[in-house]
C-alpha cells in the first residue's frame, strides 16, 4: 500500500464504566456501557467502518466495550490490546499511531477520555460541517465515535494532519 493512501483513524471511547470498589483500570461496564457498546458497533458497521487492525486499552472497561462493539461488525479486525493507551497522553497516543504499519489502512482505537478527545481535537485540522463544535460541545461521551481521514504514512500522523469525517455519541 502507498504511503499517499487515503486512511481512517477511528477513536472509540469506552461505554459507561461503573464507580465501583475496583481500581480504576479493573472497572466494569454499567448496565448503560452494556447496552451502549453494541449501538456504537451497530453504527461503525452501518457506516462501512470495519478497521484492520484495533488498538485497545487494556483496562476492563475498554475490552468489555471492544467485545460488545466487535460483534456487530461483519469481520473481526486484528485486534491489539496494548497498556500503553491507559492513562495516555495525546503525545503518547500519536507516538502510537506512528508506530502502525503502512498496510494498515483503518485503525480503530478504543481508549480513555481524556486522551480520545484530545486526539480528536488535535488531528482534526479539518472538519465536515460543523462536526467539531459538536464534538467539543460533547465533551466526548462514553461510547462515542469521532472518524478522522487523512492521507500519508502513519509516521506522518501529526497534529492537523486530518479531517474530522464524522461524529457519533449514542445520546447525541
């Protein structure tokens, strides 16, 4: 694949996570995440968005998500569950994209506020309409999506490298 190939950079943030007694990484979905994941699935499959490879989190709440999501979609990507996106900066989450392969053209990330959003904002030197007030007035919900495009390699990803293509918050 060509380092000018168009790509798509999907950002999932994880669905409602409980505030229970666990550490903050082992906390579980609530009841609303369970019931939300699958919709936002329902929504990446229904806008053709079935990525190569997937990135996730490795707290709880971020695989319980991911699994729910991926069982909406027609094909399950190749899916990396990588610590580093727990507790991210927005330097640490380009520094990651960086390191995908060039044959990857969709990348889904499934990962925290607030680095997701950051992420967004950041890459987002475009946008449709007026996709990025909305997605800044939102503040990033849980199980949101933001689908950003942009053309090069991934070692290009920087900030204003792309073009904020949609935005979708189930309670939006």
């Amino acid at each position: 694949m060509s380092v000018d190939t168009s790509r798509r950079i999907v950002l999932l943030r994880h669905a409602k996570a409980e505030w229970a007694q666990e550490s903050d990484h082992e906390r579980p979905l609530a009841d609303r995440g369970r019931k939300d994941a699958p919709v936002a699935g329902r929504w990446l499959a229904g806008a053709g968005l079935v990525p190569d490879l997937t990135l996730c989190s490795t707290a709880v709440r971020t695989r319980e998500t991911w699994k729910l999501v991926v069982h909406e979609l027609p094909q399950r990507p190749r899916t990396v569950y990588d610590e580093r996106i727990y507790e991210a900066s927005l330097g640490e989450l380009i520094a990651l994209l960086n390191e995908t392969d060039d044959d990857v053209r969709d990348l889904l990330l499934v990962g925290h506020n607030p680095g997701v959003h950051a992420l967004a904002d950041a890459l987002a030197g475009e946008a449709e309409g007026d996709l990025l007030a909305r997605m800044n007035r939102s503040g990033f919900p849980t199980s949101a999506v933001a689908v950003l495009t942009f053309d090069g390699s991934w070692k290009s990803v920087e900030h204003g490298v792309g073009r904020l293509a949609a935005f979708w918050a189930p309670h939006a």
